[in-house]
C-alpha cells in the first residue's frame, strides 16, 4: 500500500492587543481549511504567558504533522512574546521574510516550528511611524487582486495608510481616528450630547461630518460645533455619533498623499470599510474593499516566499 502523503499547512496567527485569531491554511493552495478567533489578545496575557496560550487555543492543530506556525502582529511587540524588530521602508517581501524571528520551544519544551513577522518603520518629516499587524494585510491584498501597486488603508482604533509600489511597502502613516472617536465619545463634553449608543448609521449626517472635514475646517473646531448642534436641535440625537464619526474619518482623508490616488484598497471588518468606502468616494475616489481574508492570504504569502528561499538554499538556485 503507498504510504500517505503528508499535507503539510500553515498555521497563520493574527496576534493582536485584544483578540487571537488563528487560520490553517493548505500549503500549496493557500486555501483556509478552518479557522478560530478568542478574546486573547496581548493585552490579557500575563508575562511569559503566549506559549502556554497558544497552545490552550492552538496545540492541536500545531500536533498535526506537516504544520508549522507564522504569526504576526502585537505578539511581535516589545511587550509580546518575542520582539521582531521593525523593518524600515521601503520593504519588500524579501525583507519580510528576511527578518523572521524564530520562536523558542513551547511551554512543554517540545520543539514547534515557529516564527514571527516583523513590523514596519518609516519616517516623515523628521517623525518616526511604526505598523505591525497590517502589513501581513497589504501584501496579501496585492496577491489577492493580482496588483503589485496600490494606495492600501487598514482601518481601526489606529488607521494606517500605506502606499505600495511594485511590490514594495514605501511609506505609511497613522492617523487615531479611532482612538480620537472614543477619547472624544466616552471622555469629552460631547459625551453628554451623544446617545447612549452609537445605533445604525445616519448617512446624511455622516456624509455632512465628513464634507465638513474635507473642507478644511479645523477638527478641534469642527468637534465642538457637535455640541453646538445638539443644544438647538440642529441635528436629532441619534445623528450625532454618526456626524463625529463623519468628521473624523473625513479629517483622516486629509492624507496628503490622497491628492493622486484614483482607488484605494481598504482592508477590514465591514462596519469600518463600509464608512472609509463611503467617504472615499465623497472625495472622488474609489474604493475596493477586502475582508480579514486578506491578513491569512498575507501571511501565506511570505511562508510561500520563505519556503521558495529554502528550496533554493538546500538545492541551489534555481534556473
């Protein structure tokens, strides 16, 4: 009988400050063959903790012959389970893969064949901007829609903007619109105006928060004509969080690198890219939108790059 071929797979982690997702993922499609997530992120894991951790969440998937482990994100941190250090911009996959930091032995001491992958650097006007997490994504949205160019944003509690360019990540930049949302949401005068909960989305009010933004108004202006609004009923109540909403991710569109973009790539859960979509094309500019998918296909991605080095270093180059 003709022994089983082995399948080997990849497990991809998206380690991030609050949840840990997980992908296994078939080595030669790139095909996601079962996926989990948990609300076990770095922030909930005690010091020395990641091992045991992703052993509780992922042991047995990592049992399985044939599976090794890229993870990437916040896990890569200074604060994580081993520092990756950043790679400075502009950054190909090469690079990427260049600097994997391997992962010592599980909490049990057995050997697991793991790595993780770095972040991104880059520096604008003198002021250094960092990623990590996101740039799994952006390669994998090239390899996903077949482009090797592309203006990318990966919305969030820190927004990242980032340009590629032949394959390459150039330049990024970060804009807190998301932070700035809950700063100014739970912890502001504003707080007082807005309801309890944020409800569905008010698209006029949101259209006009981020017309307002895009027309240069000032921010820390714009902000508190919110409050204004409210006491002469200028807007109803359950407008409100979508209009700050608005005015921020309108302000967020003020990246001077927009000024040329025809399309942009955005990346994320659908509550998000649905409203970066939507402002985008207030501004003229379309936007191609992309699931969670894309951080498991860019993970794949530079396992492939990496595995491809491999052969090539254990059978010499290949012609």
């Amino acid at each position: 009988m003709a022994a089983e071929r082995l399948v080997s797979r990849l497990l991809a982690i998206d380690w991030g400050s609050s949840t840990l997702r997980g992908a296994l993922i078939d080595d030669d499609s790139g095909a996601v063959v079962d996926e989990r997530s948990c609300p076990r992120g770095m922030l909930h894991v005690a010091p020395g903790g990641f091992a045991a951790v992703l052993e509780a969440e992922f042991g047995d998937w990592l049992d399985r012959p044939g599976t090794h482990c890229l993870m990437a994100g916040m896990v890569g941190s200074r604060q994580g389970w081993v520092e990756a250090s950043y790679v400075a911009c502009p950054a190909s996959l090469d690079d990427f893969v260049a600097r994997l930091r391997r992962v010592p032995a599980d909490a049990s001491g057995r050997p697991r064949d793991i790595a993780i992958v770095p972040g991104a650097s880059c520096e604008e006007d003198g002021v250094p901007d960092v990623l990590r997490g996101e740039e799994i994504k952006f390669f994998g949205a090239l390899d996903l829609l077949g482009i090797d160019s592309a203006v990318m944003l990966s919305p969030g509690t820190h927004s990242k903007w980032a340009i590629l360019d032949e394959g390459r990540l150039t330049r990024f930049s970060t804009f807190m619109s998301g932070a700035f949302y809950e700063l100014l949401r739970e912890h502001s005068i504003l707080a007082r105006s807005l309801p309890e909960a944020d409800g569905a989305l008010d698209a006029a009010a949101f259209d006009d928060g981020v017309q307002r933004a895009l027309s240069g108004t000032s921010l820390l202006h714009s902000a508190f004509g919110l409050r204004a609004l409210a006491l002469f009923d200028r807007l109803p109540a359950a407008a409100l969080s979508s209009y700050l909403s608005g005015l921020l991710i309108g302000e967020a569109l003020r990246w001077p690198a927009l000024e040329e973009a025809r399309s942009v790539v955005v990346i994320g859960a659908p509550g998000l890219t649905e409203r970066f979509a939507r402002a985008l094309r207030l501004r003229g500019i379309e936007a191609r939108v992309l699931g969670e998918e894309a951080a498991w296909r860019g993970l794949w991605v530079i396992d492939r790059k990496r595995r491809d080095q491999g052969r090539k270093g254990s059978h010499g180059r290949d012609d």
